[in-house]
C-alpha cells in the first residue's frame, strides 16, 4: 500500500518524466533487437571505454536529447530502467507481441511445425520451433516461434517442451498437420521417436523427413564414395585449412582473385554492378553445413 500511495502523490511532471525515460530505453532495445546485436558489453562499469551496445546506444541518445539526459541525471540510481533485467524484461514484452500475433494469425487454423535443435555458446540444447500455415489470405506463411532450453534431446523431453509451448499459446495440438524434423533417431524413430509420440496423439500429424537434411547426406554419402571427387574435397579442406592459417597466404589469395575478376572484366565475361565480384573470405567447408557449400 505505501507503494501505491507514493505513485499516487506523483505530479504531471513526474510521470511524464518517467514515461520518457521509459521511452529511452524501449526504442533502444527495440532498435538493438532489430540488428540482431548484443545488448551487454565485457565491461559496463563507468570507467570502460566500451560499456556495450544498450548503454552506448543511450549515450547517443542523452548526447542529442537535453531533456533525456537531464531525466536520467535526477533519477534515483535504484530506478533507471537501465538494468539488464529491465532490458530482458522489455525484450519479452515484444517477443510476447509478435508470438501473440502469430498465434492470432494462425487462429484455429491448421498448421505444420519444424522443431531441430542445436547446442549454443554457452553449451546448452536450444529447440527451435517454426510454425508454417496458410494465412487468411491464402498465403503460405513461416514463422519462427521460439527457441527453448531443453536439459536433454530425447523424445520425451522435446514433446513436453512442444506441448508446453503450443498450451501457452492457445494452439490446438489436435490442429497439427505435419511434422518436419532432420533424420535423427530421437525425431523420427518409428517406435519412441518425437513424430511417433505426437502421432499418436495426433493422427493427421504426418511426418515428412527435411527435404534438404536428405539431399545432404545422400550427397555426402554419394561423394565419400567416388575416390576424384573425395579425394578434391579432402586437398581442398586442408588447402583451406593452411591458407585461413596465415594473413600473408589470405592476402596474397585476395590479391590473385582481384586480379583474375579484372582480367575477367577485361574480356566482358563478368557483369560489372553494384554488390557483384565482390572478393570474400574462405568458408571452412563442413558436411552439415550448407551455407560452407554456397560459398
């Protein structure tokens, strides 16, 4: 009650003076989590010279608005809505919204889900969640819906993390049409795998093995077997291998290709424009990565 009646006591001015400061830092984190960047730095103690991208970014903000940085000088040090929890805080009201309009977009539609998994950085099983539905408007749509923590990958766990996330949202677990998973035996196992478990709650959710993971593997199998072509791929990785491995040897590579798109120019055999020969880095090549492939 004594909370509620200091906020009570507060003028005009006080409050609009707190909404702004509140203002600061929503459109930071909004802005931030639309580049995909990091929030924190190493070191966000005053006397860093890098105290990360949110503060850094509220910096700029207080150096060309007088009338943030006068807010944020008075305010009480305890009520700054600076604080990394205050920042994730704001970050999950949006990943709410745009969950919240997914799930509306869906609606009682029905629709497929893609689950894999992966472990990140900090050594932890991550389970992404993709949503894939026809819209009212009678166009495919996909969504990424979520990235969970899971202690383990087994079936069991990963369907209670699926049920879990569909009940949070108001998704009807019976309106699952399709199931897209890589060929792991924890996924499609035809006895204890995830699509065996949700098939036998859901009889129309069919399963369908990632059309890419299978072309994949088929054609790493394919290309093990064929002694040329195994054989290029193995001088190519450590030809990769020795040149990322000195600055001299990558620069003397960027300058060999320099030189052939201009002879190339030359005999009109490359189109010339903007965002064309441009000269990149080697890609380390790894057999479940297909972005290593394209480069």
């Amino acid at each position: 009650m004594a909370t509620f009646t200091k906020v009570d006591h507060f003028t005009i001015e006080q409050i609009t003076n707190n909404q702004l400061q509140l203002k600061a830092s929503v459109f930071i984190v909004r802005y931030l989590a639309f580049q995909a960047v990091a929030f924190r730095g190493r070191d966000e103690s005053f006397s860093s010279l890098n105290r990360g991208n949110f503060l850094e970014s509220l910096g700029i903000m207080t150096f060309w608005n007088e009338k943030v940085a006068e807010i944020i000088e008075k305010t009480l040090k305890n009520a700054t809505y600076t604080s990394p929890r205050i920042q994730k805080e704001i970050l999950h009201v949006f990943s709410a919204k745009v969950k919240k309009a997914i799930q509306e977009e869906i609606g009682d539609a029905k629709f497929c889900k893609m689950v894999d998994e992966a472990r990140d950085k900090s050594m932890k099983e991550q389970m992404a969640v993709v949503f894939r539905y026809v819209d009212a408007e009678g166009f495919v749509k996909e969504r990424f819906f979520g990235l969970n923590h899971v202690v383990d990958t087994t079936a069991l766990t990963l369907k209670k993390e699926i049920y879990s996330l569909l009940s949070q949202h108001c998704l009807d677990i019976q309106n699952i049409r399709g199931q897209g998973y890589d060929g792991a035996s924890n996924m499609q196992g035809m006895w204890n795998g995830l699509q065996v478990l949700i098939l036998n709650d859901c009889p129309y959710a069919y399963y369908i093995h990632c059309f890419a993971n299978c072309l994949q593997l088929a054609l790493v199998k394919a290309s093990k077997q064929v002694v040329p072509i195994s054989g290029f791929l193995i001088k190519l990785f450590f030809l990769i291998k020795i040149v990322n491995a000195s600055c001299k040897r990558n620069e003397q590579l960027q300058v060999a290709n320099a030189n052939e798109i201009a002879r190339l120019i030359d005999l009109e055999e490359l189109e010339i424009g903007s965002g064309l020969n441009l000269i990149g880095t080697l890609q380390q090549p790894v057999e479940t990565g297909w972005s290593s492939h394209f480069r």
